[in-house]
C-alpha cells in the first residue's frame, strides 16, 4: 500500500462512515442522530470531517434535510461495501469462536449443483463438521471471473470443450486451462492463469414431451433438433453458448423461444407443449416426476462435456480448501486418469493390429 493510501485509510473512521450511510438512508441529520443515539451537532461535525477527508463535498445541505452530491453517491456504495464486509468477517470470527477451523468459498454452475454437489458436500460435511463452505451459483463465465479475481476459492464449471468424448476427457493434474478449439478470447482471458482438475462428466438429452414426434427415436443429431421450437436456459449458459454455436455451425438459426433460469420450470414448460430443450442426463434422472417427458441422446461430440474444479493455484490455496479440493477431485484418481488416457492410443493400437492380422 502506497503512503497516501494509508493517509487516506487513517483518515477515515467506521463509525463515521456508519452515520454517513444512516443519514443518506433517513434523509436527514436529526433523524439519523435520534437512530444512532448521537448528539446531532456531533454527527454534523464527523460529516464535516469526512468531507475534509476526501476533499470534496458528500451532502447538500437544505432545509429538507440533506441529498448526496455524486461524490457522495460514490462513497455511500463503497461505504456499504465497507460495512457488510465488516457485519461478514464478524460473522465468520464468531463461528470460528463457536468451534468452526475454516471457510471455504465456492461459486459453481447450476449442473454441478444440480447434479453432483449436494451428494459430495453433504459427504464433505459430515467428515469436516467444522468447515463451513460458502456456495453461490452462477454461470460458467462469472464462475471462472470469481476465481481469477480471488472471489472464490474454488469453482466448478464447464468450458463446453468440442469433441470431447467419454474416456478421451484430458485428466490434466493442476495444470493450466488447455482452451477448446475456436475459443474466444473472452474464454482465453477467462481461463488465463488457472489450473484445474476433472470433477464430472455428463451427456447432453434432447427433452421432449411423451408421445412427441421424436420421441420414438434412439439417439439424434443436434441438427435435427433445430427444426423445433426450444425452451432454453439463460442466454449466457454452458448450454445456450453450445446450441448457438452448433445453429451457428450448421448455418442455420436457434428457434429459442423461451428462457428460464431454473430447470424445474424448464421441464414443465417443455411438458405443457411449448417446445423440446437439452438437459444433462443426471439432472433428467432427478427431474423425473416433472412432467410426462421422454430423453433422447444427442450424438454430437460436444453434447458429452467436462466440469472441472478451477483455482488459481491448488498448491497456494488454504488448508481447508485443499481438504476439499481432494475429497472432490483426489489427486489418486487423477493419476489413474492420466495413466488411462496415456494407455488408450497404444491398446487401441494394438486392437487395430490384431484386427488387421
């Protein structure tokens, strides 16, 4: 920290940026003073004081009451920031102080949620009662955002790797992003400076509705798929991102009609007849109930995906982190995948051999 930055942080108290935001939020001095149980010329004399601190003015005096100038719109944001960060680390201390040993902070896609999670951390949870693990959905995109930017400890998503296939999944042990071919520089700004590990793999279903015209069928080509109305995910996922670019492939156009964020709502919208749509085969399984509908297998390579856990750096992460980082992705297995994969070409050889002989 640069020495005017340390100025500038000493120069600034909690509790007057407390009876800042109280004021902002109340409208007037008086007011906030009666809340905070403070003399309302003390409360003036701090808002003079911050004011003096960043040198500029916060607050438009009138008879009303008092409205932010756009300096101080910018504070109180940053000041809430300051605070729920405060009413966080207080939190924490306290459970630390009732017997907890560590926080994990996790961001995850709604198909490692959906699918696999709630079983592994329950798991987690029951060996290592006094970690607590902080989990917030999001999309494979803000996923790796959170962790790039120190957010997340840890996250799990899918890069929606092309032509990846069952068994041929690369098992790379903590080793940087290998980016998918044509990824965009978005994905390769993303993924920069990571390492990551295998967690999942799953496979595509196109959804339709019993007694649909495809449902009938044993397996189908995503192409084909276009040809009707699709109820979808949110633009911006994993799998929106690979239906578009499959449209996009076969010059034709997504008929995505509909967009929801849960895929509850998106198997009832799929069962009332409003369209087909992908989910992946687990979270089909868990959805039975929902609706009378019927899953077909996609036959495109990308329909069979990857989910990773992603850090910046698995070897620097907190001990209860990398307690997790094992029970969810054990280096152990990772070797036997990569043993495996390293093996395949050569036995797939061989078997081309003796064919042949």
């Amino acid at each position: 920290m640069k020495s005017s930055e340390r100025s500038f942080a000493r120069r600034i108290d909690l509790t007057s940026l407390q009876l800042f935001v109280a004021v902002c939020e109340l409208g007037s001095i008086g007011r906030a003073a009666e809340r905070e149980f403070i003399a309302a010329s003390a409360v003036s004399k701090r808002l003079s004081d911050l004011e003096t601190a960043v040198d500029t003015p916060l607050l438009y005096r009138h008879s009303r009451g008092v409205t932010l100038t756009p300096a101080g719109e910018s504070l109180l944001h940053h000041a809430r920031t300051v605070l729920f960060g405060l009413e966080r680390m207080q939190g924490e201390l306290s459970e630390y102080a009732d017997g907890v040993r560590g926080h994990v902070r996790m961001h995850a896609n709604i198909s490692a949620i959906f699918q696999f999670l709630p079983e592994d951390l329950g798991a987690f949870a029951r060996l290592h009662s006094q970690i607590k693990i902080d989990l917030q959905e999001h999309l494979s995109s803000a996923v790796l955002h959170a962790v790039q930017e120190g957010a997340a400890d840890l996250g799990i998503c899918n890069l929606g790797q092309a032509g990846t296939a069952p068994g041929q999944a690369q098992a790379q042990v903590d080793t940087p992003f290998a980016d998918p071919p044509g990824a965009t520089a978005a994905t390769q700004r993303l993924t920069a400076g990571l390492q990551s590990r295998p967690y999942r793999t799953d496979r595509l279903m196109l959804v339709v509705p019993q007694g649909h015209a495809l449902a009938a069928r044993h397996s189908i080509a995503f192409e084909e798929v276009l040809d009707w109305d699709i109820v979808g995910l949110h633009a911006n996922s994993s799998i929106s991102l690979a239906m578009r670019a499959a449209a996009a492939t076969a010059g034709r156009t997504l008929r995505q009609r509909i967009q929801v964020t849960g895929l509850d709502a998106m198997c009832r919208m799929i069962d009332n007849g409003l369209g087909v749509g992908l989910l992946p085969d687990r979270a089909f399984e868990l959805m039975q109930g929902v609706g009378r509908l019927h899953a077909v297998p996609l036959t495109d390579a990308w329909a069979h995906r990857e989910l990773r856990v992603v850090a910046r750096d698995f070897d620097a992460l907190p001990v209860t982190a990398r307690l997790l980082v094992e029970h969810l992705a054990p280096r152990e297995l990772l070797n036997e995948q990569t043993a495996t994969a390293a093996a395949a070409p050569a036995h797939r050889a061989h078997q081309a051999h003796q064919a042949h002989h």
